[in-house]
C-alpha cells in the first residue's frame, strides 16, 4: 500500500465520520473517577452502563463518559483491580440533559481462603475488548508495570525491556529498541513534554523515579493521530498527582542509593489540591573517597507535582523535573562530565456541560551537556552542547454516541540547538563545530473512533504536520520547509467477550536526527534538520490478537511490519572534516533506508498469588546506508543486520506470592519469590576481514557491519522480597541476584595481533561480556 495515494481518501473518510458523529446528539454522564483512600485519579478503570451492556475506561487522568440512548432508569458500575465495584442509579427523563458524576472507589485488599484468593483480578486487567483499539500497546499503572525482577532497583524502562518486541543493545544500556527501530525513534514524554536524554551514566538507570509515577504507557507501533514527531514508538509516562486524603511518604535505600518521596493535600479539611514531592540520589562519589581508582560519580533527580481544582471540571497542575549527572576523571588529564534534563508543564483540564473534555498545555523542556579535558590550565578540548523546546499543546475530546467518539488539537513546539566545540590548542576554527539551529514544529490532528455495528469498532485519524527552520548556524546550511500528511487506520472485529482481531496502519514522520557519540547518550546530539536532508518516515503494518482464557489466563499475538525511508546514520569519517564555513548537516550523514518485520507472542498469568508472563520474540531489522556496510567487491552499500537486530528473544518472568497462594507467612511478613530467565540470539557484530601495517600499528579493516553473531545470550534473576504491615506503614526489604548462573554474555569482540617467537603474526581478540554474578540488598519503608 503506497500511503501518498490514499491521502485523500483519509481525508475525506476521517471528516465525513467526523461531520457524522456531530449530527447525533445523545444525553451524557461524565465525570472523574478517584480513589477514596488517597484521591488521585483512578486510570483505566472501567465504568460499565449494565442496562445497555456498554461502557469504557477513564483515561489516564481518571476521566470517563458514558452515552444515554434513551430516557429511563440506569445502573452505573464503575470498578477498578484491588478496588470494591461501585453502582449507582441515575434517571433521565429525557435527552437533552446530561450529568456529570464525580465517584470515589474503595481499596479492597485481596482476601486469602486457605489457598483461594476471592478477588478476580485477572479479568479485569486482561480485558480483551477495551473501548480503544490498542495495536503493539502495554498500558498500566507504574505498580503493575514493577511486578518483575529488577537491576537492584525498580526502574519503568529496564521493566519495559523484557517485554516482548523491546530490546536492548546491552545489560548496561536503558535505551529501547522496539519493533526495529532505534532508541532516538521513541517519543518519550513525562507528563506530555519530551524528555531528550532518559538515561544515566552507563545507562543502568533511567531518569524516571518509579515512586513518583502514576501510569506507563508504551505503544510499539500503530499508535493514534495524537502523537508524532517520531518513527518507531512512543512512551507515554505521567507522575502521580499526590495523596489527596493524607500526608504520607516513601522511603528507599540500596546499596548504591537512597530516594524518598513526600506528599499529601494543600489542607486535611479538604481534597481541592495535593502536592507530591520526590527524590533520588546515588553515593557513588561517597564511595569512591574510600575506594582507590573509582571514578568520582554521582546522578540525582527529582520530581515535583502540584494540583489544584478551581472546581471538580476546572482543574490546573504543575509538573517539575530536573535531574543532574557528573562524572570527574582525574588519569592522564583531568576530565569532567557534567549533563542532565529539565522539563516542566502546566496543563489546564476542563470539562463542559456538553460533556466536552479538553486540556490545555504550556511546557518546556531542556537538556544541556558539557565536556572538559585540561592539562593543568590549558583547555585541550571543551564541549558544549543545549537543547531547548517550549511547547503549547490543546486537546479536546466530544462522545457524541455510544458509537462514536472525535478527539481533536494541535500542538506548536519551537525548538533551538547549540553546539560547540572549543581548545586553547592550535586548531583550524572551521573545523571546530559552532552550530546553532532553531525550528518550528506545528501539527494538528483528528481522531475519529467510530463503532458502526456491536462487532466492528473503525478508528481513522490524520494529523497534518507544518516544519520549518527558523534559525540556522553555518548560514550556508540550506532552510527547509516541509508540509506531510500522516493518515492512520486502526480496525477491530470483536469476535466475542473475550477476544478480537485487529489491524493497524499509519505513516510517521521525524524531523530530528541524532548524533551519538556512544558515552552512554551524556553527549549525545540532537539536530533539527536542515534542508540538506529530507524528513525520515516510515509506514507501519500491524495485525493482532487478543484472547481471555477465563480468568486467570490471556495472550497476545502481533504480527508487524515496518518500512523506513530517509534513515540517516552518523558518517564517522566526516565528523573530522566538518567546516563552520561551508557546513550543512548532509555533510556528517549518510542516508539509506530499512525495514522491520516480526511476531509477538504474550502469555499472561494471574493465578493463586502466581502474576507474570512468558515472552516470545520473533523479529528482522535489517538497513542499507550509502557508504556503509559496502561491499569491497563492487563498492556498493548492502543490506544489514544492526547491532540491535535480535532474532529469538525468549522471556520468563513470574512473581511467586507464598501468602496468597499457600497462605504462608515468614514472622507475620508476606513473602514473595520473582524469577526471570531472559533468551536472546546474539547480536551482529563486525569481523576484520584485512590487516595493515601503518608504520607503527597493525590496523584493522572491517568490511562489514554484521560478518559475525556473537554467542546467544542466556540469564537467570532471583529476587526475594517481603512485605510486613505494620500501624504505621509496611516495610519491605529485598534481596536480589543477577545472572545466578554466572554466564559471560559477550556484548563485544575486540582484536589485536600478536607475534609468537618465531615471528609469525596471529590474530588474537577479547571478549567484553555482561553483568557478571550480582547480588543487591535494599530495603523500602511506606508511613
């Protein structure tokens, strides 16, 4: 399917369902759902008109509406997992009114009977048939998305890693490969503002503290007209508003840090505002003061949330970020790394009489890195580099039938880059990088989710994207200007309650190229681009499954493709030949194109204190770049296979909970037991394929990127945990072991040459492998 000729045809079908669904007009019930205990919004719980067999989920801001067909009496159910199911009755005498109806669910705790645990929890959170089709989508509350082993510490994206389709290049690496794309493809938000650079030095840890998250939402591809800017995927992370009941904190400590979190109402007397506070911090820098030739390293960062409801459908919230990594070496020269994000928003969510929903949002978001290297008082080599983005967004939302639903907005992102290198050494200042580039970005969308018979659900969307360079530095980079349309479709058949089928298409463009410097993303470079380059895109082909085998059981099945065009790649060789003069972003990237194709499988369980899943992965990425990977023989680029590229990946993950499955405690504590095991085929590696001597050094020349797999990579984790409850909190401590086993996954192959005694040449290589055997302590405290 070539999207450019069915341009039109998106169109005209996404604005005619549009005109339809305003033509029909039905009477409403809206509203927010809470938790009675701490009165933040409860997400994705399911309300449920009984009398007509229909219903949805709110939103990841507890939002909800529901469609009244006509006059009469009805039941309302609302529930959520580990919450008590509400109904209430509500009577309409006609039509032309609607209601808005704020509820508050109880926390139930699950009861144990012997060995019968009394809650079913499984059905709900493997519902098949969701209001939403929700292609190569995982979407839960940041507790539920934590339920796995862990890397010493709980961490949203190292979580997200061992799902089905996701990859990693390395045990020492939180980037996210998914479905073939690169991690610069993913669109990751904190509260709706992209964050540029989510990771910590070496990449161990993310930047997002799991205290202070409320929901994760991850969608792998197909993803609605409501997010672009991006080819690959988008990860969708919001922070807890707070406790609006009660002042309560968490407190953690580990070996290698400590983090607390804070929060409760502006006034016990009411639940009008709430504030959370929280914070993390690492001690490496502490250790290294007693530990010889350990780097001097710390990280921290910290999140702020404040809210305030002017009424119970005007509400305004503050979110604050701002995390900080330095890294000082002090060997052959004194060394300094220092880089970190800060990002803020302030949204404004109404809703109207009509029952329209719609948020406003102004947000910013920045990440700066430096670089110093000095001997003594000489500068050798001094790094700059800043990303600054200022955002406006607006979102609305109308149900205008049981049947059909039209989402609608736009957003405007100004975005400014600098980089520049320096030296008090005598360098050529041309060939020292000074770049500045400033862009516009504005896109509107509309989404149409339309239900035209109980087995069909049809969801069309468009979003118009608008680029433009505003500011660029050398001035003899060209301007660029580009105007694309990105139509997307998403169609479900409900083959019964418990399962359907599902296709998904979309065509995603990105107007932002990375440069990586491989330090672990601390000097990584974004650049908008210029005209030099066109905008990369890709198409986005997926089919789908879902099943619920009875209440404890379900799976997934994903079949997907993805096309890429316009891929850029860093050329290594003219990051030294850059001119400020004459230089323009064509000159460090080389083009080409890929694809990606694969299959998902997902087996999910939630049985007598038994939660987890099994994985399966199959999945093929391959490239071709010009100038890259080329063939010595006829000097032409070829096919390969990246470094991420993982054939087989194989996933058991299960959480063991003695309490509610055998109704065993250890001294009044409820103990549980966590197992991963984690296959993967080895990735591509390059192999030297011819040697030289240059006067000084055997060289090496590699021919290709991917000559050789390395071994596959196989990994046991244990992790003990628990829980005790007292009056004035729970306590938990942990003990977790990586890699039992002990294996040596090798993550990379280097080589060398070495002469035997009778002067005979032999090529010799040395394996970096992973983690090795590692056991961690830690210890949380709830009050």
């Amino acid at each position: 399917m070539k999207f450019p000729q069915i341009n039109r045809k998106f169109i005209l079908l996404t604005f005619f369902l549009a005109a339809l669904a305003f033509c029909q007009g039905t009477a409403s019930i809206s509203g927010f759902v809470h938790s009675s205990e701490t009165g933040e919004p409860l997400a994705y719980a399911n309300v449920v008109l009984l009398d007509q067999n229909s219903g949805t989920q709110t939103n990841n801001k507890g939002y909800y509406v529901v469609m009244i067909k006509e006059p009469g009496e009805y039941s309302l159910q609302f529930s959520q997992i580990s919450h008590k199911t509400q109904t209430l009755t509500v009577n309409f005498a006609d039509l032309m009114e609607s209601r808005i109806i704020n509820v508050e669910l109880e926390r139930e705790a699950v009861q144990i009977e012997g060995s019968e645990v009394t809650e079913a929890r499984a059905f709900r959170k493997f519902k098949a048939n969701t209001p939403e089709i929700r292609a190569g989508n995982v979407l839960s509350t940041a507790e539920q998305i934590l339920e796995v082993s862990q890397l010493g510490e709980d961490d949203i994206i190292r979580s997200l890693q061992v799902l089905p389709g996701v990859s990693s290049l390395s045990d020492y690496s939180s980037g996210l490969y998914i479905w073939g794309g690169t991690y610069d493809q993913n669109l990751i938000l904190l509260d709706d503002i992209a964050v540029y650079n989510p990771t910590h030095f070496g990449g161990l840890f993310s930047v997002f503290n799991s205290d202070a998250i409320s929901t994760v939402e991850l969608m792998k591809g197909g993803y609605p007209a409501l997010y672009g800017g991006r080819l690959s995927s988008v990860l969708s992370i919001h922070n807890r508003e707070g406790n609006r009941k009660k002042y309560q904190g968490v407190a953690r400590w580990s070996l290698i840090s400590a983090a607390a979190t804070l929060e409760g109402p502006f006034s016990p007397k009411n639940d009008q505002g709430s504030w959370m506070i929280s914070y993390r911090r690492n001690y490496y820098d502490l250790i290294a003061k007693a530990v010889d030739d350990m780097p001097d390293y710390y990280f921290y960062d910290g999140h702020i949330r404040l809210n305030w409801d002017i009424t119970p459908t005007n509400k305004y919230n503050l979110s604050i970020y701002n995390g900080r990594d330095e890294l000082k070496l002090d060997i052959f020269y004194k060394m300094k790394i220092d880089w970190g994000n800060t990002a803020f928003t302030l949204t404004n969510t109404r809703v109207w009489d009509n029952g329209l929903y719609g948020s406003f949002m102004l947000a910013g978001s920045t990440f700066g890195s430096i670089f110093r290297v000095q001997d003594e008082e000489t500068s050798l080599y001094d790094w700059d580099n800043d990303i600054n983005d200022v955002s406006f967004k607006s979102r609305f939302s109308k149900r205008f039938s049981e049947a059909s639903r039209l989402d609608f907005g736009w957003e405007a992102k100004y975005m400014e880059v600098k980089f520049k290198v320096d030296s008090d050494l005598e360098y050529d200042s041309s060939s020292m990088y000074d770049i500045i580039g400033g862009s516009l970005l504005s896109s509107a969308y509309v989404q149409q989710y339309w239900k035209p018979s109980p087995g069909w659900n049809i969801e069309p969307g468009l979003r118009l994207n608008y680029y433009k360079m505003l500011e660029v530095k050398p001035e003899s980079a060209p301007d660029a200007e580009f105007l694309n349309l990105s139509p997307r479709l998403a169609i479900r058949r409900i083959i019964d309650d418990s399962s359907n089928m599902y296709l998904a298409l979309g065509r995603y463009y990105q107007y932002m190229v990375l440069i990586s410097s491989g330090a672990a993303g601390a000097m990584d470079v974004w650049f908008p681009i210029d005209g030099s380059v066109e905008p990369s895109y890709a198409d986005h082909y997926i089919v789908g499954y879902k099943k619920e085998i009875g209440e404890n059981i379900g799976f997934d099945l994903e079949l997907y493709y993805k096309d890429y065009k316009n891929l850029v790649e860093q050329d290594q060789n003219a990051f030294f030949n850059w001119n400020n003069d004459t230089g323009k972003l064509a000159d460090v990237l080389d083009e080409g194109s890929g694809f990606s194709w694969g299959a998902d499988f997902l087996l999910r369980t939630d049985w007598r204190g038994i939660s987890g899943f099994v994985g399966y992965t199959l999945g093929v990425t391959r490239r071709k770049i010009l100038e890259s990977n080329t063939n010595p023989q006829t000097g032409l680029a070829e096919y390969y296979y990246p470094r991420y590229d993982r054939t087989h990946q194989l996933t058991f993950m299960e959480n063991f909970n003695f309490a509610r499955a055998w109704n065993w405690f250890l001294a009044d504590g409820e103990p549980s037991l966590g197992i991963n095991i984690s296959y993967k085929t080895g990735q591509p590696h390059s192999k030297p394929e011819k040697m030289y001597f240059d006067g000084e050094h055997y060289e090496f020349l590699y021919s290709y990127k991917d000559g050789q797999r390395l071994p596959d990579y196989f990994r046991l984790d244990l992790s003990l945990k628990c829980r005790f409850v007292y009056s004035w909190g729970e306590l938990e401590p942990y003990l977790q072991v990586l890699n039992v086993t002990n294996r040596e996954n090798i993550n990379s192959i280097s080589y060398n040459v070495e002469s035997d005694e009778e002067g005979n040449l032999n090529l010799i290589h040395e394996d970096w492998t992973e983690l090795p055997f590692l056991p961690f302590i830690g210890i949380s405290a709830k009050f």
